[in-house]
C-alpha cells in the first residue's frame, strides 16, 4: 500500500481511537482546556488525512500494475461518498465553541464515519502485499 494511503488511513484510525476514550469520559469540553485543544488536534489531522483520501487511494492503484485497476476504481465512489460524508461531519463538530464527550460520542455513532472506517479496513486489507496476509485457520 502506499506510503500516502496509510498515514492517512492512520491518522484517521488514531483519531477515532482517540475519540472512544474521549467520549467515555463525560466532559463537558470546557474551551482552553488540554483535552480539548486535543480532540480538536486529532478531529484537524482526520479531517486533513479524509480530504484527500479518494486521491490517494487512486494514486495507490494505478501504481500497482499487477492489480486490475477497473475493479479497484469501481469502489472509487463508494470511497468519495463515504469521505465527503464523513468530512462534513468532522468539519460541522470542529466549527462547534465547545466539544464534549456527548458530542464525540455522536460523532463515533456516525454512520458516515463507520462508513469510511469500513472501507479504511477493507482497502487496508485488499492492498497489502500477498505475503502480508495472514493464511486463515485450517480445519483439522
């Protein structure tokens, strides 16, 4: 996979995880505070990570000469929905005073987000090299 594809893929996978322990804590959001200028840190590396996520998911196949691209394009769509989807989600919550842990926790509910991680997981899996994958249990 492209070095490009998974730093963003990465950064957006940090933020969520970031988000599930920041949901659970039940703050308030309290403008100023270190947890706030945090969640807002990783919310703006996800947004920027989703913004360009389409191109470089494109980028990543047309380079990869051994796969057939038509099939790999064809989720192109999928991917563009799902990011532009989730982008105006993440961007709608940074415009917000305040962030709390109930908004966040909205925000991890999105079903635009767990679109996007979904598909994060499957292009994760599908563009790993062969021998990256692991062979599946064998009945005995």
């Amino acid at each position: 996979m492209g070095e490009d594809i998974s730093a963003r893929c990465d950064a957006i996978e940090k933020c969520y995880e970031f988000m599930l322990a920041y949901a659970g804590q039940g703050l308030a959001g309290n403008e100023g505070s270190p947890t706030s200028a945090q969640v807002r840190d990783f919310l703006q590396r996800a947004a920027n990570a989703v913004s360009g996520l389409p191109e470089a998911y494109t980028a990543a196949i047309k380079s990869d000469q051994s796969k057939l691209p038509e099939h790999y394009l064809a989720f192109l769509g999928v991917l563009e929905r799902d990011a532009r989807d989730s982008l105006a989600a993440i961007e709608l919550v940074l415009a917000q005073t305040t962030i709390s842990s109930q908004l966040i926790d909205n925000l991890n509910a999105s079903i635009h987000l767990r679109a996007l991680l979904t598909d994060l997981f499957l292009i994760d899996e599908i563009l790993k090299p062969q021998g990256a994958r692991q062979k599946p249990a064998t009945m005995e």
